[in-house]
C-alpha cells in the first residue's frame, strides 16, 4: 500500500515525454535510457534499451512515426517494455525482413545474469511464435552473460555478440539462434562460441560481411581489438594475427562501434584517454596506414568524449554519435578519416545539450539520408533527427528532438511553487514537485451516486494549463494527447459498505472510459484500510478545453466514513499526474 502521505497532496508533474501505462502515482521514480537504434522500411525509427520503475529495469522499445511516438505501436502508448527475471536490458536491435523486431541485452534470473533476446510483432505485441510460447529467449554463458549486438543474417538466423566471464577471465562471447529462436547447433559448440582475447576482452559491436563472415569489435586488456569469424563460428585466421588484432591507442582504449566500408575496409570507433577515437583496418585485418595518422583518428568536441555508435554513409563517411561536455553529440568523418567540414557548417560535430546529461548512443541513416540518433537526456529515451548536412531538423518534433518514453523533456521539470504546500501538519520536503490537495467534503449518498466536482486548494503552475483556484477546472492551453493518471483514496471505518467512484469531464461531458469505481461491502474487515481508486487514460485536449475531475461515494447499511490522517475534515486525497504524449 502507498503510504498515507502520498494521498494527503495532489502531485501535479507535467513531462513530455511518455510514462510506463502501470505508473499511477507521481511520486514513483522512473528512468529510462535508448541503448540502440533501427531504421523500418517505411523510414518508423525504432529505439531499445531500459526503462526503470520502482527500481525494477524492464527492457524498453519505443517507434518514432512522423517524428513522434506511434500510437499503433504498443497502442497507445508507442512503446512497450518487458521484464525477463529480475532486471531486463536491451542492448541492440534489429528489424526483420517481415517486419518483427527483436532485441537483445540481457537478463538476471536467480541472481545469473543470461544472454536475453525477445522478438515482437509489428503492432509491439510479444511473437509467442519465437520460442513458442514465450516470445523470448536466455541462454546462460559462464557468468555475466551481456550482448552488446545483433546481426541479422540472409538465412534469418541471428548472430548476438557479447561477452561473459568464463572460468574467472571475461572473454568475447558469441551465439546464433534461429529464426524460430533456437540455438544454432551448426554454430561453434552448440551454437555457442567464446573467444579469449588477450586477458580481458569485451566484445561490443558487428557487423556482417557480404560473404557472411562475421566481423566483431570491442577491447582487449583496455585497448581496440578487433576479429573475424567464419559463418560456422571458428575464428578466420587469415584475419589479423589468428583471427584477431589488438591496437594500443593511448593508454586507455575501448572500441564500442564497428561499420564496414564498400571496400571491405573496417572502421573501430570508441574512445581513448577521453578522446573520440577511430581505428581502421585492411580485409586482412592490419591497421590501415592511410587513413587518419597511421591508421587512426584522435578527435576531441569537448570533454570527456566517448563514441558508442556509428553508422556509414552510402559515400563512405562514418558517422558516430557519443558523448562529451556531458552532451548529446553526433560527428562525421570522410572516408580519409578527416572531420567533415560538410557536416553542421564546418564544425564536424554537433553537440546538443539536452539537460545536466545526455548522450547519443545509437546512430543510423534513413532512407532520405538523414541522421538519427537515439539516446537518453533527463532520464528519458531522447531520439535526435539531422539532415545531412549535420544541422538539427526542424522540421521534427520538437525543433528536431524527440523525447519520451520516460523521466522529463529537455527543458527539464516543468511548473513548480516556491516553496511545498503544508498540508495538516504533513512533511513535505521536495520541492521538485506542486503539491495540492482536495478541499472538497465528500458527501456519503444513497444509491444511486451523484458526481460533484473535486476541488483542489493549491494552485499549480502547470506547463500548457492552467488551474482555476479553489475548482475542479483545469483549462487547457497548448492542444495534445495527453496521459492522465490519477488515485483517490477515502478512510473509512470498520463497518462502512462504500463504493467511490471516480471520473473526468471534459467540456461537461464525461470522457468515456475514465470512471473507475472501488467498493468495500460489509461483513469484510478491512479495519481502518482506505478505499482506494485509480485510472489511467489517454485523451485529446483542445487548446480552451476544460478537464475536471469528479467524485462520488454510495454508502449501504448506514456506511459512514472517518477522517484522513492530517486533514481537519473529512475529505478525500486526490494524487494526478497529467503528461502531454504529443
């Protein structure tokens, strides 16, 4: 049960951005971050990675339509999240040829963490035909099993490449499921390959040859390293030294990128000493001498830069997205290694700061050619649209950012009083939020119930509405779908049979599907417990609409109802969160 306190305020937050449909109280902390990106046919952006609630990491995908959340995904929310075990994380994504996406992170289950990959259909529902019934797949690989990326073969099997901790040494670890979400058997040992390389090895990035060998990328001892395997999964020793190349960049290097030029040419991206840093390498798999200084490129846009993606160009220009200055920032680079003075007038970069953090984790090219970019800012998946000159697109979302789903926008927290509101002696203390609460006496009637409107004492600054003191109205000022969630709560006695029920209005007329209704019947002891209620909706707000909420209670049997904690009178607690989803 949600302590007593929460329900003695009204919380108002407004976030653009969009909420996990089960968060009922604005209160609870959620954070949510894109780890990896994929491109549809049809040009629908598809971001993966995390979103934590209550301390609970789900595996999180949200699909960008128009350069906003598509509502046909996940209806109607434009994303949706899964949890495998204790902790779930996307780590990559793919689109299938048949439409159906799948990603792949991992799980802990029973205290191990396990390679995890889950495949969705088209409209965001789970496909209980991959790996029927469940829809999701986890493999266990010595300890700490983590893919890092998924490559998708013409066959449709697919090649998922991590790492994990074998016999106390972590080494790259790789595996192929089919599309049925089978291990591979004609893959390594039993569709599983692990590869020491050199003392400790992680393996981050891949990508696939035209002739179907694998390429992986990642470190080695804190340094680049790179291999290849042949398609069954045995490392190709006509490749570096036996299959695999280290470099030393720097003192510390770590690859987190790979992207493979027409010419068969591989190009290592990450970062060394805080510097972006990119490395490429011949067919045969050694530094490639004419390309930036001796084979590699040291570039800093600002502080503590690091690449965690990259994408190549139909002209053979890599493109990374990381982060420095604790910013959100995308570079491009010439097939000779040199920044690109095409790209945002000359800088080579652009960095876009998003809020305290933010960073670009995932790139890729739409069919326009434009850049997106997918990563958090403010605890929230941030997905960033370029044209390709490397100048923001305007022309999407909001001045060419897209946020959601998760924490708040880019501008931060939106509409907050100088100071909390004390309410009857209750502890108050964050002032990151509005508090209110419900002034209204709440009437016990005969059947049947009728409606009044609850009317709150406080009045939030709420960003796109405003609030009409001392009423239920809220007026809106800025047109949207907005998601509304809200909880009422009412003490009563032992022996009281009540139903409360509660509703929004919209212009005067109720908003179908927002009554819920909560009743308590004599004879059940429920000794001094409240009669809660709560509803979470969707719904589209004209600029001049007016919301309010309402509440009524039917006692049987005489049912009486006894004062709230903290409230000099008898009245109910009323917790809202309004969002604005588009």
């Amino acid at each position: 049960m949600i302590s007593q306190k929460i329900y003695n305020k009204l919380i108002f937050i407004v976030l653009v951005s969009f909420l996990n449909y089960s968060m009922v109280s604005a209160a609870q902390t959620f954070q949510a971050q894109a780890l990896a990106i994929a491109i549809q046919s049809d040009d629908k952006v598809v971001a993966a990675g995390k979103l934590t609630l209550k301390e609970v990491t789900y595996m999180c995908i949200s699909r960008y339509d128009n350069c906003m959340l598509d509502t046909s995904f996940g209806s109607p929310n434009g994303y949706v999240t899964l949890l495998i075990g204790s902790y779930a994380q996307a780590n990559a994504v793919i689109i299938q040829t048949d439409g159906k996406i799948v990603i792949a992170g991992y799980a802990v289950i029973g205290g191990a963490t396990q390679f995890a990959i889950a495949r969705f259909n088209t409209d965001g529902t789970l496909d209980t035909t991959f790996n029927s019934p469940n829809g999701f797949v986890t493999t266990s690989i010595g300890d700490g099993a983590q893919i890092y990326a998924l490559l998708l073969q013409p066959d449709t099997n697919m090649v998922t490449i991590g790492s994990a901790v074998i016999n106390g040494q972590p080494e790259w670890a790789l595996a192929r499921y089919t599309n049925a979400g089978a291990l591979d058997a004609g893959f390594g040992t039993g569709g599983i390959v692990t590869t020491p390389v050199g003392n400790t090895a992680l393996g981050t990035s891949g990508v696939l040859q035209p002739d179907g060998k694998i390429v992986v990328g990642g470190s080695s001892d804190s340094q680049f390293a790179v291999g290849r395997y042949l398609n069954s999964g045995i490392l190709d020793a006509t490749f570096g030294i036996l299959g695999t190349e280290i470099t030393s960049i720097g003192n510390s290097a770590f690859a987190n990128a790979v992207a493979l030029q027409a010419n068969g040419r591989i190009i290592l991206a990450g970062s060394s000493d805080d510097n972006f840093a990119l490395a490429r390498y011949t067919t045969a798999g050694i530094l490639d001498g004419t390309y930036g200084l001796g084979g590699i490129v040291i570039d800093s846009p600002g502080q503590d830069a690091y690449i965690w993606g990259a994408t190549m160009q139909p002209d053979q220009k890599v493109v990374v997205g990381g982060i420095a200055n604790n910013s959100f920032t995308i570079s491009r680079y010439t097939a000779a290694g040199l920044p690109d003075a095409a790209f945002n007038a000359g800088a080579g970069f652009i960095t876009l700061t998003l809020g305290v953090e933010s960073s670009a984790q995932a790139v890729a090219l739409q069919s326009t050619g434009n850049i997106v970019g997918a990563g958090f800012a403010n605890n929230s998946f941030a997905v960033v649209n370029l044209l390709t000159s490397g100048t923001l697109n305007t022309a999407c979302g909001n001045g060419g950012i897209i946020m959601g789903p998760g924490g708040v926008n880019q501008f931060g927290l939106i509409g907050y009083t100088a100071g909390p509101t004390r309410v009857a002696g209750a502890d108050i203390s964050d002032t990151n939020y509005v508090y209110s609460y419900c002034v209204t006496n709440l009437t016990v009637g005969a059947s049947p119930c009728t409606f009044i409107d609850i009317s709150f004492s406080n009045d939030p600054l709420i960003n796109g509405w405003t609030h009409t003191l001392n009423t239920a109205i809220f007026t809106c000022n800025q047109t949207g779908r907005y998601l509304i969630q809200y909880d009422a709560i009412v003490q009563k006695d032992l022996n009281s049979a009540i139903s409360v029920s509660l509703r929004s209005v919209l212009n005067g007329v109720e908003i179908p599907g927002t009554q819920s209704t909560t009743a308590f019947r004599n004879g059940v002891s429920f000794a001094n417990l409240p009669v809660e209620v709560t509803k979470n909706f969707i719904v589209e707000v004209a600029s001049g609409d007016q919301i309010k909420f309402q509440l009524a209670s039917t006692a049987d049997n005489n049912g009486t109802l006894v004062a709230n904690t903290g409230c000099g009178t008898v009245r109910p607690s009323i917790s809202v969160t309004i969002t604005r989803i588009s």
